[in-house]
C-alpha cells in the first residue's frame, strides 16, 4: 500500500460532504465493500449460485481494470476489498458485478425450479418498478481503506465472517474466501492480489 498522506486527503473530502450525496470517487484507491442479496436470501450456500459471484469477480478485474485484495461470499451476502487501477468508479463496477450476477442467478434458479426464490425476486422487481426481477438490495456499502492497519482488520474480518457465522469452525475450512490464498498460495477461485503486502 502507498504511504503518502491519502488519509487526509479523505477526511477532507468527507468533512465536505454529507451521507446524501454522491459517493467519493478517489483513483488508485481500495475500497471495502459490502452488498446484499435481496430479502437475505441464503442463496449463495450451493457452488451453482457461487460460481456466478467468482465468474463476475475475475471478469471484470481485468474489463474494469481493479485487483481483487480479499472477498468472502457468505450464504446471503458479499464482502470484497477492491484496489481500483482503471478509470472505472467503485460504483460502475458494483452496477455490472450485481447486473451480470443476478442474470446468472435467475437463470439457475429456473433451472433449478427454485420456485420461492424466483417469486421473491420477481415481487422485489415489482416493488421497485425498475426490472422484471431483483436479486441484490439496492445500493452497497463503501469505505474507503486509508492506511495499512485498516486494509488488514477488514481483511481479518472477512475472512473470519464464515466462523464468527457458525458455518465453519476455522477460516481455512470455508472454500468462498481469500483466507487460503493470503495462508496456502491457494488462488483456484480467483487470483488474489498480494502485491500490498
């Protein structure tokens, strides 16, 4: 991680701004994110619907131009660092992952005839008016890392969110995380970036 003075540079920004406005747009940053499956929908607890989170993630690192620094994917929900390098902003890229996703995902809930799921997701389109289905809760939640002890402890908390969550009893035993690339050189799901270290 850099060691210039990015840490001011953000808390002034955000002494400008308030929680209403547009989200902070700062190049070559990392960013902690957080996004939500509609409903908390405990859809991602099979590889089928994984698979279209670990596709989305390695597509678009390299269209979208980020390094991928830590991810988990828990049963309803998604945890990634991401250190931006490419002219996209945080949130374009949050619009195509959670765009291409949820495509993938209803597809394999109709040929899995997950029928509950699929009404959820089709209510949730309804309600907000904006497409046929809904698969992730509008919106995300973004921090931007501004020092090295920060990048860890949300590192630390991502890949200890599987047991703190009771579904496994030790990191290393939850396939959908970054723990055993950072532990075992383990990069089979999506390659880590570790050039911060």
């Amino acid at each position: 991680m850099r060691t210039d003075n990015r840490g001011n540079h953000i808390e002034n920004a955000f002494s400008q701004l308030n929680c209403y406005m547009n989200r902070i747009h700062l190049p070559d940053s990392i960013y902690y994110l957080t996004t939500v499956v509609y409903g908390r929908l405990p859809i991602f607890t099979t590889a089928s619907y994984v698979v279209s989170v670990i596709d989305s993630l390695n597509f678009y690192r390299y269209k979208k131009k980020y390094k991928i620094l830590g991810y988990v994917v828990m049963p309803d929900h998604l945890h990634l660092l991401i250190w931006l390098h490419g002219n996209s902003t945080i949130s374009e890229i949050m619009r195509d992952l959670k765009k291409y996703t949820a495509v993938r995902i209803i597809r394999q809930a109709e040929v899995e005839s997950r029928h509950k799921w699929l009404a959820v997701f089709e209510q949730a389109g309804a309600m907000t008016r904006r497409s046929q289905n809904k698969v992730w809760q509008d919106g995300f939640w973004d921090k931007i890392i501004y020092s090295d002890k920060m990048l860890r402890q949300k590192l630390n908390y991502i890949h200890r969110n599987p047991v703190r969550a009771g579904l496994v009893e030790t990191a290393d035993a939850y396939p959908y995380s970054s723990f055993r690339s950072y532990i075992a050189g383990d990069d089979s799901l999506i390659l880590i970036d570790k050039d911060w270290l």
